[in-house]
C-alpha cells in the first residue's frame, strides 16, 4: 500500500533489525504488483516477504505465513471507498463517477468493491472510468489532484493517513465500507526454506515487543506486536475468489 520510497523508509529498520539479531544478511527487494511479488517467491529469488493478503491467497501453497502483524489490537482491516466530493456521500453516489483502484490482485483496492458491484447484479461500468495506481498512496494522491473522484484502499491505510496528513485530509470522508474483514499483510516465508531459518525470523519477530529497540521500530511501523500464524483470517479472499470463477 505504500510507495516504493516509503516502502525503503518504513521497513529498512525493521530488515535491519532482524539482520542484527539472526546474523543473516537481509536486503529489501520491491515489485510494483501483486503478481510481480509471487513470481519473486516462485523463482525463489526471495525467502521472507510482508506480502498483501491476496498475495498470500494467490500463491498459499508455496508460502507459510510466519507471523502476522497485529495493529491498534485488531489482526483484521476491511476495504474502504473514500471521496473528497461533496457530492459522493454513499455508494449510489458513485454511479458514473472515476475511481482509482491500487491492483488487480489487491483484497481492499480492486476485488471486494468489485465483489460488492457483482453481487448487487452490476458491473465496472457502474463507473465512468478506472485507473490502478499500484499503491493506496498513490490512490490517494490521484483523488486529492481530481484525477478521480474516489479511491478505493485498505481501511487501516486510510486511518493512518489521515493522522499523519491532516491537513490533506480535511475533505476525505468514507464512502462505503466493506462487511468482510481479512487478516492484515502477512509475513511470509517461501515453504522451502531451511525450518530452522524460518524459526529463527519468526522468533524475532514474535518477541519484538518485548525488547525496547524492537518495540520502537513496531511503533515506527504502527504495529503493536507480530501474532502467531492464523491462515483462517484469509478465507473470506479464498470465497471470494471462488465466486469470480463461476
């Protein structure tokens, strides 16, 4: 969800600190979409990886998810359309109107608004027109420079921002937000990684915030603390996929 600068800023301490505490030599790696990422796991030119929820989805069978973040003590985020339109106050609003969605393969920014349209018997010309940003910053930014008149992103995405940019978002206001909930980003490992490597990243990362200098990089993150694997929070992507099949 992040841009590839803010990507380097957020999560270069976090790779730096797991180095310090394994021994092992982590270098960060980015790729714009979805797809790009799973072939990154696929050709194993990568080990661990905080991946999107639909990433996992797409490619479970070859990863396991080491650790999942837990954020202000909730382990889930929904899909959210927001506006700074007077005039788009709910989804009914947005009936040809410009939306910006961030990937093909993104739960939050394309699939569930795309669910919600299908299942209520329409489709995406229920919009003017669509553009994918590859990132909910750039969704973002696309909506504030009237390129579109909504964006759709990750809930918690959104709450963050709107803290940290007040003043950019003195107009943004949710439009719709989805029922369905799903587990956040997952740290991931490929399945073919050595057991006791794996064991060792998630260990770390389970007890950061237990130790000081991990708990302020947490906090720099906007995490609480890493939880324990729990690969059912991810199903309702797994129903929802079954059902763009049919």
């Amino acid at each position: 969800n992040l841009s590839p600068k803010e990507t380097i800023h957020i999560y270069q301490p976090l790779l730096q600190y797991i180095s310090k505490k394994t021994g092992f030599q982590c270098v960060l790696m980015q790729k714009k979409t979805n797809f790009e990422i799973k072939d990154l796991f696929n050709s194993k030119s990568v080990d661990i990886g905080i991946i999107t929820a639909s990433a996992y989805v797409l490619d479970q069978d070859q990863m396991n998810i080491i650790a999942i973040p837990v954020i202000n003590n909730d382990l889930t985020f929904s899909s959210v359309i927001i506006s700074n339109k007077d005039n788009i106050r709910k989804f009914e609003d947005l009936r040809g109107k410009s939306i910006a969605f961030t990937d093909i393969a993104s739960f939050s920014g394309y699939l569930i608004p795309l669910y919600y349209i299908k299942e209520n018997n329409l489709d995406i010309n229920y919009f003017s027109n669509h553009i994918f940003t590859f990132n909910s910053s750039d969704s973002i930014s696309a909506l504030l420079d009237n390129i579109v008149d909504a964006a759709a992103l990750n809930s918690k995405f959104f709450k963050t921002y709107i803290k940290e940019n007040p003043e950019k978002s003195q107009n943004l206001h949710i439009v719709w937000q989805s029922p369905i909930r799903i587990g956040n980003p997952p740290v991931v490992a490929r399945k073919d990684i050595n057991p006791e490597i794996e064991k060792r990243i998630k260990d770390v990362l389970i007890n950061m915030n237990s130790d000081p200098e991990g708990e302020r990089i947490l906090k720099a993150l906007g995490y609480d603390k890493f939880s324990q694997s729990q690969p059912t929070l991810y199903l309702p992507i797994k129903m929802i996929l079954k059902k763009f099949e049919q």
